[in-house]
C-alpha cells in the first residue's frame, strides 16, 4: 500500500538520472521539477501543486528521470509503485482526465519549442561550439571556456571564429592564472581586453590530449589508453602529463580492467597526492570496486569523496555522483 512520506524543505525527492520505480502525488507542501532546456541549456522549472501527480511519464515509460525533484517547503508526498498507481487510475477517471490534460500541455510546449528550433538557422559544428564557450564565459566559468576554446581552435584553426576564440581563451587563461581553477569574481577581467602577454594557445600534449579524448567520445578506449599512455610517458607539460595519467586508468575502467584500474590509480596517487581530479578518481576506484563485487570497499570510497572539501563548483558533480551511487547500493 502507498505511505505518505515527509520531506523538509529544499529536499531531493529524486535525482535526473535515477531509475524510475515510483508515481509521486503532492498531498500538501509545494514542489518544483527542474530540468535543462534544451535550446537555451539553462534551468527551467515547473511547480507541482497540492493534489497534484509527478514522476508518472517516466515511471510508466520504465526510462530514468528526466528532472530533479526539489521540495520549496515541508512536504507530504504519497509514493506509489507502478502497479499502484495503475489501479488508482483505473479506478478513478478523474486522474487519467487529469493526465491527459497535464500531458496535452506538455506536447503543445515540447511542439512550439521544437517548431521555434525548426526555423532556426541551422548551425554549423564550428559555431556550436564557439557558442557553448561563450556561454561559459559570458558565466565566467573560465576553466570550462578554456577546455572550449582550446578545442574549437584545435579542430578549427581557421574557422570563422577563432580569432575571437583565441582572444576568449587568452582572458580565460588570464583569470585562471591569476584566481586559479575557480569561478573567478565578476567584472575583474574585461570581457573582451586580451591580457598584456600573449601564451602560446595549445602545447602539442594538449593537442594531443584532446585528440584522445576524442576517441573515447568514439568508444575507441584501446586507442585512447595508447594515445594518453604516449603523452605520460613523454612527459614534455606537468599538466597535460597528470591529466592523461587520470584517463588512463579511465580507459581500462572502460576496457573492463577494474583490477587493473584499481592498482593503475593507486600506484597513480602516490606519485600525485594532490592529482587535479582526485575526487574523480576516488568515484572511479568505488566504481572499480562495485563492478568487481566488493560493494564495502566501493561504499568506502564514495564516502571518503563526501567528506572531502569542496574546492569550487566544478566538484558538485562528482559528489552528487557519489550520493547517487550509495543510495542505489543502500536500495
């Protein structure tokens, strides 16, 4: 039988993501399901209101969650089971009349979006990507621009925008060198004043870095791991040399060589303690250690990524990941 549950406010109900098991009905309390649009990448939100239904389209159509479910205050929220909510429904046609009214309106929205995307000049790939650069440093994401920006001037060197491009990475470069790897304060570097020295836009292990990152966009991770394991051992930038070592042993993750894994990222975290994307790799050991069936020693590690200290905004993820990997053990 469905139970009513309590939620304080600013509570997860779900996560984007999450395996769909249940139909939520809001019985008192407000809740908003946020999601990213799709054209303009930015958060939209829809608020459910007392008697109202959520987490059906994706509970009945057995796909993950499309949104995150956040409570705007205490809430009570009735959970049910598929089957449950199927026989509630047959027997009241008030909610099957309430969810084709609440599904109309979702197809009217979806079709004016789509119909808005359909007249739109279409992009070409070079613009799309200059535009998702300039989105972040219209954010002042700068470390997000960077990787952007040395990309499009990668695969475009002489494109209709790598002018521009290559001004935006010398700011980004600029404010990260200058704050760090950090969401840098507004209105400290110009938006369009290029710093005083000029850097070379991209070493050759960059290049090469984004090269392989490129073939496991194409799932080519054996490819990949030779092409990362020639920039470590070339070792010719600190850099590029500690973020290829960590892709290493991302490949044989995805090779299926968690053994391997695990002993390839121990070994790698005696030689850099304090490794850029630690956090990543400690999810990537629990992850080694969950494939492998050893579900205390993943737990640990997950664990260990929630007490460490948040650096900037770019570690959220990496911790949401966490909680979501021990709540799907834990169920």
């Amino acid at each position: 039988m469905p139970k009513p549950f309590q939620y304080r406010a600013g509570s997860l109900v779900y996560f984007q993501g999450d395996a769909a098991e249940y139909v939520f009905i809001l019985q008192s309390g407000k809740v908003s399901l946020v999601y990213q649009d799709t054209e303009t990448k930015e958060d939209v939100r829809d608020q459910v209101q007392s008697g109202e239904f959520f987490g059906v389209k994706s509970a009945l159509g057995r796909f993950p969650r499309e949104e995150n479910a956040v409570t705007l205050a205490d809430s009570t929220i009735m959970a049910f089971t598929v089957p449950e909510f199927e026989a509630l429904a047959m027997a009241n046609t008030r909610i099957i009349m309430k969810m084709l009214r609440v599904f109309s309106s979702q197809m009217r929205r979806i079709h004016t979006r789509v119909s808005s995307l359909m007249e739109k000049k279409k992009l070409k790939p070079d613009e799309g990507l200059y535009n998702v650069g300039e989105y972040y440093m219209k954010n002042e994401r700068f470390s997000q621009a960077r990787y952007v920006f040395s990309r499009y001037l990668t695969y475009y060197p002489l494109g209709e925008n790598a002018a521009q491009a290559l001004k935006n990475l010398e700011i980004a470069e600029a404010a990260i060198a200058k704050y760090g790897e950090v969401k840098s304060p507004k209105a400290v570097v110009p938006r369009h004043a290029a710093p005083t020295v000029r850097r070379k836009v991209q070493s050759d292990a960059a290049k090469a870095y984004y090269d392989a990152i490129s073939l496991i966009s194409q799932e080519k991770y054996q490819q990949a791991y030779l092409a990362f394991k020639k920039i470590v051992d070339a070792n010719e930038d600190p850099e590029w040399t500690a973020r290829g070592a960590y892709e290493i042993g991302r490949c044989m993750f995805f090779l299926k060589k968690y053994d391997d894994s695990v002993k390839y990222y121990t070994a790698m975290l005696t030689q850099y303690p304090r490794h850029p994307y630690l956090k990543d790799v400690v999810f990537l050991l629990g992850q080694c250690y969950e494939k492998l069936g050893k579900k205390g020693q993943a737990a640990a590690f997950y664990t260990k990524i929630l007490s460490m200290p948040a650096e900037d905004d770019l570690d959220d993820g990496t911790v949401t990941k966490a909680k979501r990997a021990l709540k799907a053990m834990e169920g």
